[in-house]
C-alpha cells in the first residue's frame, strides 16, 4: 500500500494558446449584429400592437355611435 503513497498527482498543463481560442472581433461583430437585430424586431412588434389597440378602440367607438344612432331613430319612430 506504500508504494502507491508515494505517487504524485500530476498537474494539468495547458497546451492551448488562450489566444487563440477567444471569440475575437468576428464574435464581437455577430454578437453586436445579433443584438440590434432584437432590438429592431422589439420596437416593431411594439409599433404593430399598438397599431391594432388602436384599431380596436376606433371599432368600439364606432359601434358605440351606430348603436346610439339606431337607438336614436327607434326612439324618433316610436314617438
């Protein structure tokens, strides 16, 4: 069992230049593209639902009136 004790544990060496293994400016540049791409699609899709809210809301508005109106003539028919 003593002869196994006196064995020493080897260290890791690194054989990788840690130069060589970084994103760089190629990863950077992808990254960036990457990120105002996101940034563009949030702002329209944001701009596309606010446009049918508003729509929305002009429809209701509208029905509103059409109904006050065809209130408004039943109420001149029956009199």
């Amino acid at each position: 069992m003593l002869p196994f004790a006196d064995t020493p544990m080897p260290t890791p060496t690194s054989t990788v230049n840690p130069e060589l293994v970084t994103p760089g400016f190629v990863g950077f540049a992808i990254v960036a593209v990457l990120v105002v791409a996101v940034i563009l699609l949030i702002w329209d899709m944001n701009r596309r639902i606010r446009r049918v809210r508003y729509r929305e809301e002009v429809r209701e508005e509208l029905d509103a009136e059409e109904a006050a109106a065809r209130e408004a003539e039943q109420g001149d028919k029956d009199a």
